[in-house]
C-alpha cells in the first residue's frame, strides 16, 4: 500500500517536500500531499512552517512556495 511506503520514506528521510515525494512515487504533488495529511492527522507527521528549507538547504526553490512535512512520529 502506499501510505505505507509513504511513511517509510518519510521515516527515513525525517523530512521532505511534497515535490520530492511526488517524484519519487511518480504521482501528483496533491496525491502526495493527500498521503502526507493522513499521517498528520494521525499524529505521526507535521507540516514545516511556510519558509523552512529542505534539509539540503539548497535554497534553489523559493521556500515560500514548498510544501515540508517532517515525520514526528516512532520510527
């Protein structure tokens, strides 16, 4: 299922963008981001306020316009 393979990437990667995630399962940034919501909900993951940077910290996006969530939860 992939919820399930979503919480693992999350889990191993202790945050990401939506953008990446939607890369890496070959699905939309709003199938994604649906997914990642299930897990904040459950209280397993939370959003990253609005200008916080990827953990490369590249700083090639604007971080105004990225989605990050972290995962909170047991790993």
């Amino acid at each position: 299922m992939i919820l399930l393979e979503v919480r693992d990437y999350l889990q191993a990667a202790r945050s990401a963008p939506v953008r990446d995630l939607a890369l890496h399962f070959k699905i939309s940034q709003d199938d994604a981001k649906s997914m990642l919501e299930h897990w904040v909900k459950k209280g397993y993951a939370k959003k990253l306020p609005a200008g916080s940077l990827c953990q490369g910290g590249c700083r090639s996006c604007d971080p105004e316009t990225i989605d990050i969530y972290e995962w909170t939860g047991p790993r």
